[in-house]
C-alpha cells in the first residue's frame, strides 16, 4: 500500500488530504478544527486526523506532497520588492522576517511537526490546481483552465489533461492578474481581501455595469484568446500593504468603503461592472482553452472558478460539451491536486477514472457515530429524541412546512467551502421572508446575500434552466417562473418566485442537485418535504453564522445552535427541539 499525504498551507485555507493507493480517503480544511475562519497555519490537525481515520502514523507515510514551490515564490518577492524600491520597502520589511523565519525552511518544518522523514515533493501552485482539477474528473481527456490570485509565478494557466499526464502550455504571470483583480475591487467595496469575494459576487446583481467601459479602458487590455495585461498604475499589491493605488481611488472618484459602512450605490454598480468583466474574461480563456486542446470537455480549478456566476455564464455561451469544476476549487484544494501530481506524475501510476467523479461528493471530512452524538448531548444535558432515519425524514420536512430552520448534522463534513447536505442549515425557500430571517437571525450577516437551493436531481430541470448535474454548488441557473422588479437593493424586496427565499435578485440560483446515491438521507428528506409540498427543493446554506468556520463536530453544532434562533437541530438519528432545550434546567448560551 502507498500513502500519500498532500499539504497546502501559508497563505490561507490550509488543507490537508490523504491517498491510499491513489484513492481519495480522506481531505480537510484547518479551519474546521481550529475554528479560525481561513485558517493558514500548518495543519496540524487536518493531517493528524487524516492519519488517525486510515490508522496509520506519518511513518507508515511514503510521500507528503506540498501545493507549492517556496523556492520559486521566494524569487518572484525578491524580483518584486528590488523593481518597486523605495515604495516597497514597507512591505519587503512585513514580509521577509516570516521569510526567513518559516518559508524558506519549509522542508525542515514539515519534516519536523509531521515527524516524517521521507521523500518530500514539491509541485507548482498552479499545477497543483490542474491535477486537483483533471485527475479526479470523469474525463479521459481535457482542456484545463487554472486562474487565482498568484501562485509562484502563475496566475492564469491552460493545458490538458490526458489519462495520468498534464501539460500546462500558457501561462499568464504576476502581476496580471484576475483573481488579483476581483480582489482589489472586494477591498475597494469594503469587504475583506480572499474572504469578501463573495460578497462582491453576490452584490452584483443589484447595480448596473457602469462602470466597465472605464475598467476596461483603464485597468485591464483583454484579447480575444483570453490573455490579459492589467495597467499596474492603478495597483498596489505589487508593492503596498494594500490593492489599489491613489491613481484607482481618483478613477472611481474617492476613497475606499469603511467596511461595515452603508453600502451605496456606487459600490453595488462597482460588483456589477467588475463580475461582467470578470464573466468575459473567463469565457474567453474557456474559449481559448478549448480551441488550444482541440477537446470539448473543460476542467477547472484555482480561487475564481469558484465564481459559480461566471462558470454558469461558459455553459450558456455552450463553448464546450461539458465542464468539472474541483469543488475545493481554492488553495485547500492544492493539497488534493500535490498528492495528485505525486501519485500519477512522480509515481507515474495509471489513473482510474470515476463516474461521476473520484470526490465522494467531497463528503471527505470526519464524521461521528451515534454514540458520540448521544454523549455531547448528556454531557451538554439537552434533551432529545432518537428516531429511525424514515420516521426522522418524515419529521423534520414536517416541522419545514411549519416553517422551522433547521440545523442539519449528518455523516462526513465537506470538503471546501460549501455546505452540500452534511453541515448545513435548512428551511423552506417558497415565502422570500425565510431569506430574510435566516440571513438576520440564523447566519447574522449582510441582508443582500443569496442562499443557495438544493433540489431533487431528477427534478432539477422542472425548477431551473438547467441541463445536467451541478452537485457541488459551483453553477449558477435560472429559476422558472422568476420575475423580479425595483432597482438597487429595493430589489431584494420584489422577487417573484416560487422559490423566492433561493432566487437572487436577477432571478438566478447556485444549484445544488442531489441524487440517491451520492446522498441517500438528504434526497429522502427532499423526497419527504416535496411529497408534503409539490416544492423538491430546500434552501440550504453552511452550517455556522458569518466571521466563523462551517462547524465540525458535534459540540461545534451544539454551540452554534445555541446561540442563533435555529428551532431544530438535526445530527445524525437524533432530533433536538430548541423549545424543549430551553425549558432544561442547564440550558445556557455561550
């Protein structure tokens, strides 16, 4: 037997991910067990649990495989800081104490805090993207599209995959940049830099793209082939503490949002008009990359193909037959696509393709037995009832039809940012009031932020303009029957829809399609609510409220539960009523 264990970490969303003979056993996110949202750090944790689910040691350990290059990192800092002397040297002084300190002993650190003293392999950033994106698709052969912020050198890459190989045949570098970009406007529009993009993604809908003339006369030269040169004069990040420069704040006519701040019209218009740009660039190099390869299949990865709106808007433009999109699509996913490149490219293995694909759903987190739940519950003194997964199906679409938000805890946590059926929280998305509520008074943030609708996959195409399977939440459709009116955020308040709660506000949805066999206890419970309702679909959004982790395990569920006004929460068989908690004698909220 060959284990592998693939790391990403140090820049953010630190992961960690285990092979088995090539086979995906097990793949999670720091954060979840640190409960620091983003977390960068080594990840301690996420390996050790790795290591503890396959009951092995990092001595029974053949290979760890890190996400990226230091060395070549280290380089393009250096060539960065010298070329912008003396604007840079604030930031030159910020970052080279970690440098030298962390980043540049990095082998002697993994060696030491895992306690393995084997081969260590390094894969380019983006090369990690393409093999976490084509190994694990169903697909023998096809055109690979990679683009983020920055990874050594790379910031956009197109290649192909074919069997176990991958050939990476452009390359676009820093600091062109479209992740970079986006990101510069998500800090402009006042929201954090690498966690606020999809703020800015769901902002978008309510402006009007007025300002993409001036984008693109100013800020970015994009070709038809897809290829693009940003006007650095307009930038910071090269340099700065900071992504734009003044030259950027006198274009869009003053200074950044205050975060928090009220949102004006200006910024709305701003998400619009940078998504727009941002849509065709990405077509175009889905375009280029498809005509490059000569195949009609595309795979995905990199920080923007979690862009669902924009990965929707390549199967509109029917570029292509058809598109896989790594659903750890960012920089937790680079520790699936090092392991990867190790197995096939180092090792030279032969790949076994999967149907659908090799990601079990990306269900590849822990999971807890019943006895486990049972105890934090007595040991919490909440009171419960333990029912058979029928009766518990049955009861739960039940108390949504009385429109009651559900906490929903069940078997192994996801892997990536979305909550795709086994950490989420539920509830009805016929009445728009539901999208009001659960944003306010469940998940406590922004009132303009869409929630997501998971749907029956054979009746997806009932619901939604939508041809085949989206199972990991990365597409975006439109909603049948969706009519919305008003402008700016008045818009939110005048959607019609059948299912407004999960219609944004240009009549779109980040579906989420679920099929028996991938989630057998989920499909029953859409089975259930629809046989009570007509209605196949569930709003389903993660399980943890705004600035926190999706949670992990069950204490994590409990205390999460305690303190927003979920009425229920459902782990595995057993059903907590959060009226009856209440009147417990040790009912306490954190």
């Amino acid at each position: 037997m060959t284990y592998i264990l693939g790391i990403s970490c140090w820049y953010h969303d630190a992961a960690a991910c285990l092979l088995k003979d090539g086979i995906l056993l097990a793949a999670a996110q720091e954060e979840r067990f640190t409960r620091i949202k983003h977390d960068a750090s080594l990840p301690v944790n996420a390996i050790n649990w790795c290591l503890d689910y396959a009951g092995i040691t990092a001595k029974d350990l053949d290979i760890v495989a890190y996400y990226d290059k230091p060395f070549l990192k280290f380089e393009r800092l250096l060539e960065t800081y010298l070329a912008s002397v003396p604007r840079g040297i604030p930031s030159f002084l910020k970052a080279m104490p970690v440098w030298l300190k962390r980043s540049l002993w990095i082998p002697d650190i993994l060696r030491k805090e895992i306690g393995f003293d084997g081969r260590l392999l390094f894969c380019e950033h983006h090369e990690s993207h393409a093999a976490s994106a084509f190994f694990p698709s169903p697909f023998e052969s096809a055109a690979i599209l990679t683009t983020d912020g920055v990874g050594e050198w790379a910031t956009t890459s197109i290649g192909m995959g074919n069997q176990s190989d991958i050939v990476l045949q452009k390359e676009i570098h820093f600091p062109h940049s479209l992740g970079l970009l986006y990101s510069t406007f998500t800090g402009y529009c006042g929201f954090r830099v690498n966690s606020g993009e999809y703020k800015l993604m769901g902002l978008a809908p309510y402006g009007e793209p007025r300002f993409v003339q001036l984008i693109c006369d100013h800020l970015i030269d994009l070709k038809e082939d897809g290829s693009y040169r940003l006007n650095l004069d307009y930038f910071a990040y090269p340099w700065g503490l900071r992504m734009h420069s003044r030259a950027f704040e006198h274009l869009f006519g003053g200074r950044a949002r205050i975060p928090e701040s009220p949102i004006t019209r200006k910024e709305i218009d701003l998400a619009r008009s940078i998504q727009v740009v941002i849509e065709e660039a990405i077509s175009h190099l889905a375009r280029h990359a498809v005509s490059v390869s000569g195949l009609h299949q595309l795979c995905m990865a990199g920080g923007v193909a979690l862009n669902c709106v924009a990965n929707g808007k390549i199967l509109e433009s029917k570029t292509l037959e058809k598109l896989w999109i790594q659903p750890a699509a960012g920089d937790a996913g680079g520790a699936l696509g090092a392991a990867l490149m190790a197995w096939h490219q180092y090792m030279r293995s032969p790949r076994e393709i999967h149907s659908p694909d090799a990601m079990n759903g990306a269900r590849l987190g822990p999971s807890y037995d019943a006895d486990e739940i049972r105890m934090v519950l007595n040991e919490a003194s909440i009171p419960y009832e333990e029912l058979d997964y029928e009766e518990l199906c049955g009861r739960v679409a039940e108390l949504l039809v009385d429109q009651k938000v559900i906490g929903w805890f069940q078997g192994r946590m996801e892997y990536g940012p979305r909550a795709l059926g086994s950490r989420s929280i539920l509830a009805d998305p016929r009445k728009l009031s539901m999208q009001q509520y659960v944003n306010q008074s469940i998940k406590f943030r922004e009132s303009f932020r869409p929630f997501a609708p998971a749907v029956l996959e054979e009746k997806s195409d009932e619901w939604f303009e939508l041809t085949g399977r989206s199972p990991y939440m990365l597409l975006t459709s439109q909603v049948k029957g969706a009519q919305i009116r008003g402008e700016g955020l008045q818009k939110q308040q005048n959607i019609t829809s059948p299912i407004a709660a999960v219609t944004h506000v240009d009549g779109s949805a980040r579906v989420q399609t679920v099929n028996h066999r991938d989630h057998t206890l989920f499909h029953q419970l859409l089975m259930e609510f629809e046989a009570r309702t007509g209605c196949p679909v569930l709003i389903n959004t993660s399980f943890n409220v705004r600035g926190e982790p999706i949670v992990c395990t069950p204490q994590d569920a409990v205390s999460c539960f305690k303190n927003t006004d979920m009425d229920i929460l459902v782990m595995g068989s057993f059903l907590v009523n959060k009226e009856q908690a209440r009147a417990s004698a040790n009912w306490s909220v954190n």
